[in-house]
C-alpha cells in the first residue's frame, strides 16, 4: 500500500463507527481486533456498549492511529500485511477487516492469516466493495471508462476488485466458513433505495455497494 495516498484522504474516511456490522456481530467478544481501526471509533462504540473487553486496532497512517491510541487499548501502526504475521495464533475472538482487502497487494494471505490468529468459532467479518454495479457497468460498456476516484468502488488505492462471488469466495479457506452475508443497506429515500424498491430487489446486486461478509473459524 502506498502511506501517501492515505494520508491525502480526508479526515471523515478514518473516523466513523461502522454500525453496518452490528447484524453480523456477536452478543460478546472477549478480545477484538481491526484491520485498518481508522481512529478507532468502531472499536470505542464496541466496548463502551460492553460487546468486547479486550481492544486492537492495526492502522498504516499515524495521525489516524494517535488519535486511536485514546480510545482503543492496544494500537498496532504501520502496515497490516506485515503486522499481522507477528500477532499470535488462536488470540482473537472476532476480527474486523472493513474496506482493506481491496486495498492490499495480497488479500488472499491476508484472510489466511486471520484465520491464523482467531481462535477455534472465531469471526471474520469482512466489507468489500461491489465491482458489478450498474455504475460501473455503464461506464465501462457504454463509455469505454474506468476511471479511478478519490472515494467509493474507484478509489483509487484499491488494487483489488470484487463482485459477490469473488468476495465470498476471497472468505472461505480451509480454515474459515462463510456462515453469514448481506447487502450493504442504502442511505435511507436514496435513489438505489427507491428503484430497489420499486423493482422487487430483483437488481439489488447491481445496486450494492458493498457486501457484509462473516466467516466462521472452523
């Protein structure tokens, strides 16, 4: 990953609470660790509504992890793919990697190193970008485009793209079983929101930002 384009996004991309994964979360984790933490407010909304003790966040830009150094207790900084090869086996009940998969060089060892380092009925829960949008699509078939952007499917620090065979299938190792998945919901009387609605959700896909993806440790 290149650390400048990171520190050249804006400061709302590191500092929200990703309450899309509560659906997917357990009652209670002992200890949770995130991939990419930002400033650490999905970990701080986790403990102080007692659905984890134990905090760690991992995150590559050091404004970003200063600040989460306040609100998580462990704040691992620099870069994920290398970090996490220190961590010891079978240490965390849940892990959450939120939007970083399609940001590194080799997701695949990624997901097979949080297999590694989460205990036996562990979670991964994972968000991924949609590739296979009507966006995209049109951009590409009809315009001839491919064009990067500074935020979204074309970020242009992504290095890898999914659609939603691909994503799930990037979770499920010898290790980890997909056990768990949704659509990411829509920002509420959005445009996707009301087509969806009026066309039965029979291009829900198509209009799907994201997938929410949990996998359980065998």
């Amino acid at each position: 990953m290149i650390i400048q384009n990171y520190n050249q996004k804006e400061e709302t991309y590191f500092n929200n609470a990703r309450l899309d994964i509560l659906p997917l979360l357990p009652e209670y984790s002992e200890s949770v660790l995130e991939i990419g933490c930002g400033n650490g407010a999905t970990l701080k909304y986790l403990k102080d509504r007692g659905k984890c003790k134990v905090t760690t966040g991992i995150e590559l830009t050091e404004p970003a992890a200063s600040e989460a150094k306040q609100h998580i207790d462990i704040t691992l900084i620099g870069d994920a793919e290398k970090i996490i090869n220190t961590l010891d086996s079978d240490s965390y009940d849940t892990v959450l990697c939120l939007d970083i998969l399609e940001h590194l060089v080799e997701p695949w060892l990624m997901v097979e190193q949080i297999s590694r380092v989460l205990k036996k009925d562990g979670l991964a829960i994972a968000s991924i970008p949609n590739l296979r949008t009507f966006r995209v699509i049109s951009n590409l078939a009809i315009s001839g485009k491919f064009d990067y952007a500074d935020t979204g499917i074309m970020d242009k620090t992504h290095l890898r793209f999914f659609t939603r065979t691909s994503a799930l299938e990037l979770l499920k190792t010898d290790a980890l079983e997909v056990d768990h998945w949704i659509h990411s919901p829509f920002a509420a009387m959005s445009k996707s929101a009301i087509f969806n609605t009026i066309t039965f959700g029979i291009f829900r896909d198509l209009l799907t930002e994201q997938y929410l993806i949990r996998a359980v440790k065998k």
